[in-house]
C-alpha cells in the first residue's frame, strides 16, 4: 500500500472497510449510506452536507453513487498533485449512466467526445497542455481587459434604472459566455441556443437526468456536438485569426501529432463550457455572497482594493466547482483507508474550502483572509484550470462594476435553486433590488469614468487593506508619538505576534511606511505603534507628526510578521536602539508572559527621547538594562555576548551601526542565534551581467520553465500562470516561500536560518535562485 497523503491512519475512517470487493467495502456507515449529492442538501450547501465526514468520515463509499468520497483539504490536495495514481480519465464520464434510447440519439448524431485537457492522462497531457497554454499566461489575458469592461458596462447600463434586475439572466451568463466565445474565437452567434447547449452537457456529464428527460438532453448534446464541428471547420478556412481555438489550429500545423483533430473538436465543445459555465456560476455565487454579507459588501464598496481577495475569498467559501472525479489505478490507501485499483473517486472541492485544519474559522467570510487563495477551487497541479486567471479578471470586473454603479442595491426575497449536479454549482436565477434615484452615477456622473486596477493572477497580501481610526495621540518620549488604532466596526483584528508591523498609508501622499507594534498582542481590539520624527524624513513620519489626530481614518495592511519570535527558546536577549524599542517591548511582554527567561538592554541618546521607558521599567524591573549616552552610559556588546550559549536567542533592532557591531559580537555564537528586523532590502533586485539563467521542474504541474538571468523565479511562475503567494518581493517576509524537492539553491533571503538553508527543503521564490546554470525541482 502507498499512502498520497500525509493524513495519520487514526484520523481515517472509523468503518471497518478492510475486506471490500470491486472498490466497495463490507460495511457502510449510516450517514454513508444516506449520501445523495442531487439532493437539496447538497445542491444548497455542499460544505455544509458533508461536514459530518470531514469531521468524523473523511473517506467515505456512497453506495447510492458508487464512488468513494474524500473531503478533507490534504487528502484531496494530494489526490490532485499525484495524476498516476488518481486518474483524471473519469472527469467528463457521465455520472449517472443513459438508457439505450439516449445512446442511440447521442449515436446518432456522431458524438464522440474524446479526452480533453481535463480528462486525459500522461504522457499525452502535458506536452499538449504545454503547447496551447501562452493565451492563458497573464500576459496574454490582458489584452482582453477591455472588451470585459466594456461589456459589462453595457449589460448594467440595460438595467441600471430598473430598479430591479435578475444578474443571472441579465448579465452575469451572457457577458461571461460572450468573453469565452471572444477568447475561442468564436462567431457571437445563438447566444441563447449554446447556453440551452452548455446546460444540457452538464446534466448530461454531471447530473441525474430522469430516464423520460435523457433523450431531450441527448438530442441538445448531439446537437452541441455537431455545431462545434461546424464552428472547427468554419476557423480551418482562416486560422491566422484571434482565437485559442486558432491558436490550436496553427500549433496542429507544427505538431499534428500532439494536436489531433478529434482532439481539437472535443476541446471546442468542452471548452465553451469550460470557460463560460463555471465563471458565471461563480460570478453569481460570489454576489450572492457578498449580499448576504452586508458589512463585507459595504467595505469593497468603500475601498475596491479589496476586490482581487474578495474574489478569492468567495471561491472559496462559495466556489462554482463543488467537486471532481479521479480513478484510482492502483491499490492505495487514502486517510488510512484502503481504496482498490478501480475505484471512483468524488473529490468534494468546496468541503475542502471549509476544511478547518487549513483555514481558520473556514465557515466565516473573511473578505481579508490571508490564504483564501489556497482554495481548491480552480483544482491543483498538472490538471489545475487552465482559465482561471481569465475568471478571476472577469469577477473583479463585474463587483468594481456593480460596486461603484449601484453599492446601494440587496438581495430581494426569493428561493436559490440549483441546476442538480455533482459538480457545477450557481444559483440559476439571482433577483436583486435598488432604488434607481439614489444611483450615484445620478450626481456623480465621473464615476463612470474610474478604473480600479485588474490583478491577472493570485492576488497579493500587499494590497490588503483595512480602515481604521486614530483613538488616541499620545507624546511616547521627546519626538516620538505613540499612536492607538481601532477598528471602525468594532471587530477585533486579526491575531498579530510580537514583532509585526503594519504598514500604513500617509494620507493623499502616496507614501506608504511600516510601523512596528508596539502594544499588547491580547489586546485584539487596539493596535499601536511609535513613531519617530527624523529630521531626514521620507516624508512617513513627517506627515504622522503632522496630520495624525484623534478622529482621523487611516489605511493600513497587515499586520504581518517579517521579524519572529521563537517561543520555544530557553532564554533570550533583547537588545534596542532609539526606536528599535518598538517590536522589541512586544517580544520581552511575551517572554515575561509566557515564562521565558529573558533580559533586556536599551540605548538611547537621552532619557527624555527613550520611548515607553517608564512603561517597561514597571513591566521588567531588573531584567530591564538602560544605557544613556548624555550619562556617559553605553552597552558593551563583546562583554554581553562574550559567552556564546546554543540554547539563547538574540533580538535586535536599531541603527544599522548598532546591528554591525552586534553582528560582529555574535560571531562566535551560532549562526542563526542573532535575530535583527529589516524594513527594506534590496535582494530581489537583480544585476543581469551578473546573473545565470537556470532550469526548474515542477514536480505537481509537470512542467519545465526557464528562468533567465533578468527575471527572479516569482516572475517567471507567475508567467507560467502557477499560483504563488507573495508580499514584500523583497526577501523579508517569507510568504512566497516554495518546497524544493531537489537542487542546489542560492538562498538570498532573510527569513530562513542557516539550518534552514542547509536542509535545502525550502527557498523565497522573489530573491532566491539556483546554483550557477543548474536545474532545480520544486514541488508545484
């Protein structure tokens, strides 16, 4: 047996299914038994109807479906990354088989649906997948930026004094079908005939068509079968034009082999589907979403940089693709539980989305989530959706759109009905409501004219941000002031460890600058920081010396921790320059909480300008060190760390000469033992002269991209349309952090420890760079 998953045994399913027979065990729980995904349960809230097994029966065998069921994050994320053990050759295969009357209709229409980029194994995936990806880079998608917006412009301009609309019907299928025909290079023509068409496929492929409603289903199929011939035939005559499905044509000429006619015809019927269905249900579901979520809506209609991880956030929550299939094609286990070769799998996608040991609090929208992103929604790995970065641009511009032009609309009472289905889930009609004279565009017609920028890709942590107001304004020493922020709906913040730092945005100035925390991490409904007035100032602290007052709403990011405190150590130094006291006194009122033995050291000019000095000799008593220059005062750093402990860290922040000569005290002690904060960097900058193109494999994607010696890895990925997270891009913060599996890495980053480093199992993807010319394997 072989386990995918790193899932322990003792988390599996509590059902003996040892001696099971042709993929189906002995014995079946009740809860298993009763499992019905064409029921309301599940067409209403998948999530939610599977709970009990990602809870207690992860894996489970519906006997009423026939396949075995997995709906933990993990277990399905290792499903998806391992395409020779979980086939994907069942993806397009009808769920619920047809009687012979429909077979013969579908005969005899000549329907021959052959493996598409969804279905088909290796070897013969990958190297087609390869050929026809560059329209999907983001590159490329750009271009198609405006048609989207000016569509969707004038789908809402049809409705916007209404006062009632069904998005639906009204816009949110038509535009998305209309841009994926636009992108095939596809005539626009019997919109209203290919949407019956798309329906159709899906409950043809997916659903539970009852035997007097086959035949209906097979005759539209048959039908959608030979149009998409006829449109195929139609693009030979001129295949210079713009299209993917041109694109395919040209690359036939040069790769007959690889791009078959039989295969160019299955994708045009799949890929109408593929590229229009699942973005408007999404798109619709996301609405929904959204609606239902006043205070969220409210938000991204005040401050539309929210939008990209509002997206995420609502694939999600409420993704449009519910679940996938795979066949397992040999004996494996999964969560401890033996599955046969030849067993079908039900991979539930959107229970994975609310898998609590990967996001936390998974059932509240949380339009800020940090990781929203590592949604399975668009899949994973080597068969993970080619169009998602079109999709993404496509719902960012419709909730900009509807955002701006009527914030003031709600949903209108009505009942969600869903077309039944295992797979393709969105509200079929979609009712909203407004008051038409309270449109804005009424008294502020420029806002037609206003363009949020459209992320094409994973949305960056970077252009999170929130709104909070100044409480209180307080002198924190001579020249410094210490600043109290609240949230401005009562919310608690997120939960920040010592020392964070947020980034805040100075008002109209376009200045953003980072602040150290200074407060109580506890404290979830404050933030606070300390902030310098340098005579030499950026413009940052000038501006918060001077506009900062009570009252005042400001815009920031994060928290986020780039300088980490390791709770696990035996003992630790904390050593602080003038203002480097901040992340300093959240880490030594941690020590001091949690029991770790700990001291203090404090260097400052004069008392007067020393920050929260009364406030930390009446936390740390004698642990607390002061060292004042004007008293003649200083910190002998060889005679502090003149004995080098293996069991003790070091903290630090201050001024750069106070970071060398510690630097230089340390250089006894073990690598890793001194720990300093950094604002900025330039390590992600990079000198072409000086740099060598390398090669790297992505082990779960199954490609090869080189990178050359002008682009940093991040880039490079993010080209080749692979999702990564990132924040800073300059090697501080770690969230673009990648596993490597194999090859010599030249780490440039200030995140990992030497230990780290020398373990080799991970590197920061926007700094970091292979040895020399050489080829690394990532695990992507």
């Amino acid at each position: 047996m072989s386990s995918p998953t790193q899932s322990s045994p003792s988390t599996g399913c509590p059902v003996a299914h040892h001696a099971a027979s042709a993929g189906r065990p002995v014995h079946v729980s009740a809860r298993a038994a009763e499992f019905d995904p064409f029921g309301d349960g599940y067409q209403q809230d998948p999530p939610e109807y599977v709970r009990w097994a990602r809870e207690q029966e992860p894996v489970f065998y519906s006997p009423k479906l026939g396949y075995w069921v997995v709906t933990r994050y993990d277990d399905i994320k290792a499903i998806f990354r391992d395409n020779i053990t979980f086939s994907p050759s069942i993806a397009l295969e009808k769920i619920t088989p047809t009687g012979p009357e429909a077979n013969a209709v579908l005969e005899s229409y000549g329907y021959a649906m052959n493996r598409t980029l969804v279905n088909e194994d290796e070897p013969a995936h990958m190297p087609r997948r390869r050929l026809l990806m560059e329209p999907f880079t983001p590159e490329a998608l750009k271009q198609h930026e405006p048609m989207v917006r000016r569509l969707t412009r004038e789908y809402v301009d049809r409705f916007i004094n209404d006062g009632r609309a069904d998005l639906v019907d009204q816009i949110l299928w038509e535009v998305p079908l209309t841009v994926a025909l636009h992108f095939l290079g596809v005539p626009e023509e019997d919109m209203d005939l290919l949407r019956q068409y798309s329906i159709a496929h899906t409950v043809n492929t997916w659903g539970r068509p009852k035997p007097e409603e086959q035949v209906a289903v097979a005759h539209a199929v048959g039908n959608f079968w030979q149009l998409a011939g006829k449109i195929l035939e139609k693009m030979r005559q001129d295949p210079d034009q713009p299209g993917w499905m041109q694109y395919g044509l040209r690359k036939q000429k040069t790769h007959p082999d690889v791009v078959t006619d039989s295969y160019l015809h299955s994708m045009m019927m799949a890929g109408i589907v593929a590229a229009h269905e699942t973005t408007a249900n999404a798109s619709a579901n996301a609405m929904k979403l959204l609606l239902q979520h006043p205070d969220a809506w409210r938000e991204i209609c005040e401050d539309p940089s929210l939008i990209p991880n509002a997206v995420e956030e609502c694939l999600r929550h409420n993704g449009s693709v519910a679940a996938w299939r795979r066949l397992a094609t040999r004996d494996t286990e999964i969560a401890g539980v033996p599955i046969p070769a030849g067993s079908k799998l039900l991979i539930v996608s959107a229970s994975a989305n609310h898998d609590e040991r990967h996001f936390a609090d998974a059932d509240l929208f949380d339009i800020r989530r940090e990781n929203a992103s590592d949604q399975l929604t668009f899949g994973y790995g080597s068969h993970q959706c080619m169009g998602k970065n079109l999709a993404r641009m496509e719902m960012q511009i419709f909730l900009e759109e509807f955002t701006r032009r009527l914030p003031h609309m709600r949903l209108a009472d009505q009942v969600f009905t869903y077309v039944p289905n295992t797979s393709f889930r969105g509200p079929e009609h979609l009712w909203v409501e407004w008051d038409p004279s309270q449109n804005p565009e009424r008294a502020r017609p420029e806002i037609l004219h206003l363009r949020q920028p459209v992320r094409v890709g994973e949305p960056s942590t970077h252009a999170m941000t929130r709104s909070v107001e100044v409480e209180r304004v307080d002198a924190a020493a001579e020249g410094i002031v210490r600043i109290t922020l609240r949230s401005l709906d009562g919310k608690p913040f997120p939960r920040w460890t010592p020392g964070a730092h947020i980034d805040v945005e100075c008002g109209d100035t376009g200045l953003s600058r980072q602040y150290s925390l200074c407060g109580d991490p506890d404290d979830r409904h404050h933030l606070q920081i300390a902030v310098l007035r340098e005579p030499e100032s950026r413009g940052g602290s000038a501006w918060v010396h001077g506009a900062v007052q009570v009252g005042l709403r400001l815009r920031i990011r994060g928290p986020r921790t780039h300088f980490r405190f390791d709770e696990s150590a035996r003992r630790a130094i904390f050593v602080a320059g003038g203002i480097g006291i901040t992340p300093i006194s959240a880490m030594a009122r941690r020590a001091r909480d949690i029991g770790i033995d700990y001291e203090l050291h404090y260097s400052g000019r004069s008392r007067a300008c020393m920050a929260l000095l009364a406030e930390l000799q009446a936390l740390h008593g004698e642990r607390l060190r002061v060292y004042v220059s004007e008293e003649g005062v200083r910190n002998d750093f060889a005679a502090l760390l003149a004995q080098a402990d293996g069991d003790t860290q070091v903290y630090a922040c201050g001024p750069q000469r106070m970071l060398d000569a510690l630097k230089e005290a340390c250089a006894h002690w073990p690598e890793d033992a001194l720990r300093v904060e950094h604002f900025h960097s330039t390590l992600a900058t990079l000198d072409p002269t000086k740099e060598q193109p390398f090669v790297v494999e992505l082990k779960d994607s199954g490609m090869v991209i080189n990178v050359p010696a002008d682009q940093t890895l991040l880039a490079a990925l993010r080209a080749a349309n692979i999702d990564v997270q990132s924040d800073c891009e300059e090697g501080l913060c770690g969230s673009c952090e990648v596993a490597v599996l194999a090859g010599d890495i030249d780490h440039r980053d200030l995140v990992l420890t030497r230990a780290e480093r020398e373990a080799n199992t991970k590197m920061m993807s926007c700094c970091s760079r292979a040895c020399g010319q050489r080829k690394i394997v990532l695990a992507l």
